[in-house]
C-alpha cells in the first residue's frame, strides 16, 4: 500500500512538472522546475531502492553494501531537502510576481 502511495505521489509530481513546463516566462518558475525535478529524483530513487530489497523486506548485506546504503539514503535525503527549499523560494518568487501583476492591473483600472 505504501508503495501505491508514493506511486501516485510521483505521478502528480510529474503532472505538476508538465503543467510548470507549460507556463509562459514568469519570475520564479525556473525555481519550482528544479524543485520538482528534485522532489521527483529523490522520489524515483527512493522507490527503486525500495523495489530492489528482497521479498520480505529484510536486506542482508556486508559492511560495504551497508555503507554504500547509508550513503546513497543520504544523498536521497540532501536531494530531498534541496527540492524543498528550491520549492520555498519559487513560492517567494511566484508571490512577488504575482503582487506586481496585481499592482499593475491596480493602476490600470485608476
């Protein structure tokens, strides 16, 4: 069931990513591109280690395995964590562009 949820996950990541590709040049939208694109990455990445552990979910492996593991799960972390920052400053980005437009249709109407 947990593998179902993050499936969907992932596929509206990519819906969102299709949807942000498909927005005129706005301030702010090369951020969110590379948010998803990391959020998606990590997701990815996830998944298939996930799907590569054996059938019952226990993984024996050797002091190297068990280190690459671990290092590898950090990287995913640090891709994670980078996704959501990028997505925090998009957001900021997005925000300031769209109060300009608002100023702007603001003076317009006066």
């Amino acid at each position: 069931m947990e593998q179902i949820t993050t499936i969907l996950v992932l596929l509206v990541e990519s819906v969102a990513l299709i949807v942000v590709l498909t927005w005129p040049a706005v301030k702010g939208k090369g951020w969110l591109v590379g948010a998803l694109l990391a959020e998606l990455s990590s997701g990815l990445c996830a998944l298939v280690l996930h799907m590569s552990m054996s059938p019952s979910g226990e993984m024996i492996m050797g002091v190297e395995e068990y280190h690459q593991y671990l290092q590898f799960a950090f990287f995913l972390f640090g891709l994670e964590l980078l996704g959501k920052v990028l997505f925090v400053v998009a957001v900021f980005q997005l925000r300031s562009t769209l109060l300009q437009l608002l100023r702007t249709v603001a003076t317009q109407k006066d």
